[in-house]
C-alpha cells in the first residue's frame, strides 16, 4: 500500500519526491538465515509530533538485531510486522509539530531505544508512557524512519554517516556501562573483550577517563585491540586472566565470557565493580553482592542524547575511533552479507548499510 498523502512539502524541500520507500519488513520472528531479507516497498512514515523522519545515509548492525528478530526476547516487544535496526544516521526531511531543536536538512544521528529515565537498565521499547506518544521499535533498516526528536543529536561534519550510524548503540553502551563501573584516574579496568565492538570502545573510553585499562584478545585481534590504547593484552588463548592479575577495581565483561562473574571475584578489589552486558549471573540487583562488589549487574543501554553528543565530540576530535570494517547495500544481498558477518562473531569493528 502505498502512501497518498505524503509529507511532500517537506521531502520536495530536499529535491525529492517520492512517496515509497524500501525498508526490510519481517512478518515472523525466526532465525535470521529463515527470513526473506529482501526490502520491500512501503509507504514513507509521517512524523507524529514530537517525532523527526530522517532519510537515512547509514545503518549498522548489532548482536541484538538477530536477537530479537529470532524472537527468543519475550521480556521486550515484539511488534509485527518488525523492521529492525537500532543505529542511524542521516538527513532531517520532515518534523512533527513540537519539535524546535530540529530542522529540514540537519545531520543527525541515533539510536532508537529507550530512554534514559533514571531507570536501572534500558529496553528496546520506547517508554513513553502515553502510548500516543510513542515512538517506533526499532526501524532503522528502511531509507526513512521516524524517530522521537528527543533521541536524537546532530552529527558532525567532520564525522561520516558511516561512522555516526556506527557509534550510536555500542557507544551508549560502552560509556554507560563505564560511568556504572565509577572508573577514573588512578582505576584499573578489566575489559572482556577488547576485539568486539562494545569492548573496543570501552577500552579507548576507559582511557579517556585517566584508568589503566586491561583488556583481552587473541593473537588474531591483539594488533587491532593494542590501537585502541589497552596498557595491557592478555591473550585469553594463552593465559587465564584470573590467574595473572589482582586488585584491579572493575571488570567489564562485554563479550559474555563463560562464569566471568566468579573469576571476577578473585581479581576485584573488595568494594570494587562488575558489569556484564550480556550474562545474568549476577542477577539485576546491582548492590545484591556488596559488600565484595559496590555494584554488580547485568546492564542494557538507554538513549541519552547527551552521552550521543559526547561521543560525536569525542569522534570528531580524534580522541575516539570506530572502525567501519564492511559496508554493504541496501539489498537482499546486501542485508544477508551483513547478517552473516554479524552473526559470525568475528567482526573487528561494525558492519553498516549504506542507502
């Protein structure tokens, strides 16, 4: 069905004029290799108010994605049909009434979660508590979504759609998880995972931050991690890291290593701190394991337009880096590659649409 009102006044301003547009739209929840990754044609979202639709330049890919279209996420959403992806950037076309930080041809960049409300951890719902107001589940898989305006900040000129599109989700995570681990000048960090893409940046962020920052790798990734600033690699194939260190004040388990809360207890300092953001082994109660841990959880982002900011600053002043490793097109072979190489694990760095 195509549209026959489309918000023309806005979308002609940009020298377009289209009313369909192409988005992956997925009727069942399955395994990714199930589904028919061939975009299909549907109307161009109108903006309710309070909402922005940004015609996308970029997308990227996160271990979530192939999550939740599986459909093993009960405690979550599950709209249907779903278009997925979490991570955009792109163009301001068109903006529903209320919104004033925005305009048509603006740069902008987001991720489409919840938001942060003061609660302990985040969703992909949208929390907006009238359901008037509520925003989309995902949907950034498409050439235009609409996205709330409150979860979105501008990019800047000096970072690619590409790399803007890429930072959102694992950034917010990294620097989110950081602030929860209370790391600073004179902190050691333990970070599981230095390779992947949460765990890159929490290594380089952690640096930011004035902490001494350890982290793990392989033979294969120690070359790639060493570039994000890690003063110390521990080869897990080699090494266990339980046995090699001690007293450091948190760990930071970004790639769900097997019972890493129990090893953590022998390296953490009494009163020190854990987080994981893939296991539940701590439970969701963050002060349930003081007074050994001041706080240890299983954490999940929410959008917070200020720490998107800090990030494209951060981004913009070369004082943080996300490395684009592949980019595909918008096309059912595209979509499938990028699926693939996500759901291989291997990536060093992410894996984006290119519109």
């Amino acid at each position: 069905k195509l549209l026959t009102s489309a918000p023309k006044s806005r979308i002609e301003s940009m020298g377009t004029k289209k009313e369909s547009m192409k988005a992956l739209v997925l009727k069942e929840y399955k395994a990714w290799e199930e589904q028919d990754m061939t975009p299909s044609v549907v109307e161009i979202p109108k903006p309710k108010a309070g909402e922005v639709l940004i015609q996308a330049k970029a997308a990227s890919i996160n271990p979530v994605d192939y999550i939740v279209i599986s459909g093993v996420v009960d405690a979550w959403a599950k709209p249907s049909p779903l278009t997925p992806g979490y991570d955009v950037s792109g163009v301001v076309v068109d903006v529903g009434s209320d919104v004033t930080d925005f305009k048509v041809g603006d740069e902008v960049f987001a991720v489409n979660w919840a938001l942060d409300e003061g609660q302990q951890s985040g969703q992909h719902d949208d929390n907006a508590k009238d359901t008037k107001t509520k925003g989309p589940v995902a949907g950034t898989f498409a050439e235009y979504c609409v996205i709330p305006a409150k979860k979105v900040s501008k990019k800047n000129p000096a970072v690619s759609f590409e790399e803007a599109a890429a930072i959102a989700l694992v950034g917010t995570t990294a620097l989110q998880s950081l602030k929860h681990l209370d790391l600073g000048k004179g902190k050691t960090v333990l970070v599981l995972g230095g390779s992947g893409s949460v765990g890159n940046i929490a290594v380089q962020l952690a640096k930011v931050m004035g902490a001494e920052v350890i982290t793990t790798a392989s033979s294969r990734t120690e070359a790639y991690v060493k570039a994000a600033g890690a003063d110390k690699i521990i080869n897990y194939r080699k090494e266990k890291w339980e046995e090699v260190l001690k007293d450091v004040d948190a760990v930071m388990d970004a790639i769900g290593e097997e019972k890493a809360f129990e090893r953590s207890k022998k390296i953490v300092k009494e009163g020190g701190s854990y987080l994981s953001i893939k296991t539940f082994d701590t439970g969701l109660d963050p002060t349930a394991h003081a007074p050994q841990f001041k706080y240890a959880c299983w954490y999940c982002l929410k959008n917070n337009v200020k720490d998107q900011d800090y990030l494209m600053e951060l981004l913009a002043t070369k004082k943080l880096k996300v490395n684009v490793e592949k980019k595909v097109p918008f096309t059912k072979e595209g979509l499938t590659e990028l699926f693939k190489v996500q759901s291989a694990g291997k990536s060093m760095g992410k894996n984006v649409i290119v519109f």
